[in-house]
C-alpha cells in the first residue's frame, strides 16, 4: 500500500480542525461558555484530540482507545508534530471507553458512529452511564447518528477526494453490504484507489455494528441519567439532490429521507 491506510481515511472522511470547532459550538449554544477539558472517546488516530489542544492555549484532551495502530500512527503524525507545551495537555490512553478514567470533562464525544459496535442494550446504558459520570457539572456529551432508507440496502457509494495538489488522485468507497431489519446488525466496508491503478485497496476498515435509532439512543441517554437529548439535523443543499450542508439545526421532527447525518447532544445540568 503507496499510503497509510488512516492517511487516506482522514484525508476522505475528517476535517478535525472544523469539527472541534463545530463540538465547541455545540458546547456554547447550550451553557454560553467554553468548554476547557475534552474527552475523545474511541479515539483512533486521535486527530479531534490534537486539534482541541491547538485551538486555545488552556484547552486539554483526554484520547480513549482500545487499538494500538491508530494511536501509534496518531504519535508519529499528530503528536508529534504539536509543540511541547500542547502536548503536555494531551493525554491518549491504551483504555476501554467503558471503563472509563478518574478525570472529569467538560465535553465528551464519541464520533464517526464508533459506539455503534456495541450492539447490546444494556452494554450501550453502561458506557452512556460512564460517560454521564465522566462528566462535570454542565457537561456535554455529544454523538452522531447516521440513517435513512439506503442504510437497509446494498450499495457501493464512491468519492473523488481532493486532498492536495501535488497529491495522486484518490476515490474513496463507502460500501454496505447487508442489513438485517430484525436485529438492525449491519457491516460495512472503505475501500480506496490511489493515483492511475485500477486495483483497490480493498476492506481497508470494515465495520460490523447495529444501527442504532435516534429514539433509542435518546431514551437511553435519558436513562443513563441525562438531563435532555437534543437532536441537531443536518440540513440540504437547494438543488444538489439533497446532499448536506454541514449545518445542523435543533429538531423535534422531520421529514424521513434516503441518507441523513444528525448529531445527539446529551446534557448534564448543574447540580
């Protein structure tokens, strides 16, 4: 392989630097403050963490993962790429999310639909439980979601990336290869292709999880002892089939649609 796998992967799927951005908002619509202390929850090449840490000079990071190869691969191009006194306000830990650490947050998230791998009820409460109990006082904790009619199909959807001029052409594939509606189990795959070839580099990450629902994890989050879950729905381009604009809006209903992006943000109030 010419390219690291999670190179290509950041390259087509993160935008780390505009997403914490985007958490930090989340953050101050609803306590009108910055959050300080932020936790990345099955963090892998901990690329959120990083950026966190950059945006201001008081900011601090805790990165969970269990697996190894992403966070070595984060070390040697992340880490330490950030100056000294940056990454001595990161900490990536070798951990399980749902054991959880000692130090409180004021933001957790656990993004690209990573918590979807765990597909029992009662293994979902517990990790939203720790994460409840992980949190300060008017702490946030925030998920997305992903949905929609084409999640229950089979198909191949497909990407030019633009990821640098002096950069070889790469296509990226998101594919989903089957759906049970019983058990909502699904598995997915990435593949990309890199410059002229023709051959993929197939299954670079694949994925074997349950497609949790919006109602679920709302309820759920209510139980593990938060306050309120709000949805924020992703909304559209006028006359661009319906891709999203990256804008998310607070909503209590919406129109069912093919392919949606939501994010849950879960509080807990002051006590």
């Amino acid at each position: 392989m010419p390219f690291n796998k999670y190179e290509l992967y950041e390259a087509s799927v993160l935008d780390a630097s505009e997403d914490v951005k985007l958490f930090q908002k989340f953050y101050r619509n609803q306590f009108k403050k910055d959050p300080l202390i932020y936790r990345e929850d099955f963090c892998g090449t901990f690329a959120h963490s990083t950026e966190w840490v950059k945006l201001r000079d008081k900011n601090k990071a805790y990165a969970l993962d269990l697996a190894l190869e992403p966070i070595e691969y984060g070390f040697k191009n992340h880490f330490s790429k950030l100056t000294k006194d940056q990454q001595s306000r990161l900490w990536v830990l070798k951990r399980d999310v749902l054991t959880g650490i000692r130090e409180k947050a004021d933001l957790i998230t656990a993004m690209n639909f990573s918590y979807f791998c765990l597909k029992q009820r009662e293994s979902l409460k517990k990790y939203f439980q720790k994460v409840y109990y992980s949190l300060k006082p008017n702490g946030l904790f925030l998920i997305d979601v992903m949905g929609g009619s084409e999640m229950q199909m089979q198909s191949i959807e497909q990407r030019r990336i633009d990821w640098g001029k002096k950069k070889p052409k790469l296509i990226y594939f998101w594919e989903q290869k089957n759906f049970d509606p019983i058990t909502h189990d699904a598995n997915f795959s990435i593949h990309f292709k890199v410059g002229g070839t023709k051959k993929r580099i197939k299954d670079a990450f694949t994925y074997d999880w349950r497609l949790w629902t919006l109602p679920e994890l709302r309820e759920i989050m209510i139980e593990a002892g938060f306050k309120k879950a709000d949805v924020y729905w992703e909304g559209s381009h006028r006359n661009n089939n319906g891709d999203g604009n990256g804008i998310f809006t607070k909503k209590e209903h919406e129109q069912g649609c093919e392919v949606w992006i939501a994010y849950i943000a879960a509080v807990k109030s002051e006590k």
